[in-house]
C-alpha cells in the first residue's frame, strides 16, 4: 500500500472510532471521550503520515487539518448507515 491508501484507511478507521467514543458510551465522561479522540487521533495520523517528523510545521499542520475534516464526514457516514450509535446509547 502506498502513503495515500494508508491515510485513506486510517481517515475512515479514526471516523468510526470518534463516531464511537464521542457518541457511542454513555458512562463514560465526555471530557475522557475527548481525550480519548485526541491520543487516537494523533496515533492515527502518524501512522498514515510516517515521515510527519521530517515534514516542514506548515505542511503537517495542513495535512492533520484535511485528516480531521475528512474523519468528520466518515464519522458522520457510519452514523448514516448504522454501524456507530447517532447518541450515547450504549
């Protein structure tokens, strides 16, 4: 797989899984589900973008901003079609 199919699948895994801590548990503390969102969503990123470090400030903070907005929308997709809760019902 090249960089871009990795940033494509960790876009949509990260997606899924923001929709599901955010919105899926119930009994846990929205101030842990945030943090939560953050570790993974840094892990996520790096692992998609291996070469981050080396990568000029501006470039990277422009690549996670595009990484954010388009897990929003997959995030939003698997609330569509039934695979992450729309509310913390769970």
């Amino acid at each position: 797989m090249n960089q871009t199919a990795y940033a494509a699948l960790a876009s949509v895994v990260f997606g899924v899984a923001a929709q599901w801590f955010l919105f899926g548990p119930k009994k846990v503390p929205t101030p842990w589900a945030w943090v939560a969102v953050a570790a993974f969503s840094v892990l996520a990123f790096v692992y998609a973008n291996p070469n981050v470090a080396t990568t000029p400030w501006r470039d990277s903070v422009m690549l996670y901003a595009g990484f954010l907005s388009s897990t929003k929308g997959w995030g939003a997709i698997a609330k569509g079609i039934g695979i992450a809760p729309a509310t913390n019902t769970i």
